[in-house]
C-alpha cells in the first residue's frame, strides 16, 4: 500500500474516532436531533477529505478502483454511483469533442 493510501486510512480512522469520543462527551448533554446533527455533518467532513485525498493521490485508482472507492469508502448506494459515472462519462465526451473541435480550428487556419 502507497504512502497515500494509508494516509487516506488514517484520516478515515482519526475522524471517526473523534467523532466517538465527541459523542460519549457531549451526548448527554444533547438531543437527539442534536447529536444526529452533528454525527452527520462530522461524517459529511471525514468522507469530503478521503474523497479529496483518493482524488489527489496519483496511485488511488491503482489501488482502489473509483467505482469501489465510491461503494465501500463512501458507502453511495449503486444508483448514485452510475449516476456519477454516467456524469463522468459525459463530461469526458464533451471535453473529447471540444479537443476535435479546436483542432479542425487549428488545421483550418
């Protein structure tokens, strides 16, 4: 395993773990709705910064297919990962056709 891979391991495991001591602190202090509310948004941070790292590591998708990053690091139901992709693929197409376009610009000229 690449050194940023078990980067994005241990920021996974940092985070949940201060989630669980927040929520044994604080959760008696607090309502339901309240701890559901924060737990929510901490879990939101902690997959946004292992989708950041899996995206900036240059060996992530070697390691870790997208498509299974997406399932069982993000934990995204199978619907919303072929939208994503279906989207992926799309703006791929239209990037591919922008490139055509501006090369038979180019040979115009």
């Amino acid at each position: 395993m690449e050194k940023d891979d078990l980067l994005v391991v241990l920021v996974l495991l940092v985070g949940f773990l201060s989630l669980i001591t927040m929520f044994v602190v604080f959760a008696n202090s607090m309502s339901e709705d309240q701890v559901r509310s924060i737990v929510s948004a901490e879990v939101g941070k902690i997959l946004a910064e292992a989708l950041s790292k899996y995206a900036a590591s240059p060996m992530a998708e070697a390691v870790i297919p997208p498509e299974a990053f997406l399932r069982y690091v993000l934990g995204l139901k199978d619907e919303v990962i072929e939208d994503i992709l279906k989207m992926v693929e799309e703006e791929v197409r239209i990037e591919q056709r922008e490139i055509v376009e501006e090369e038979e610009e180019l040979i115009e000229e």
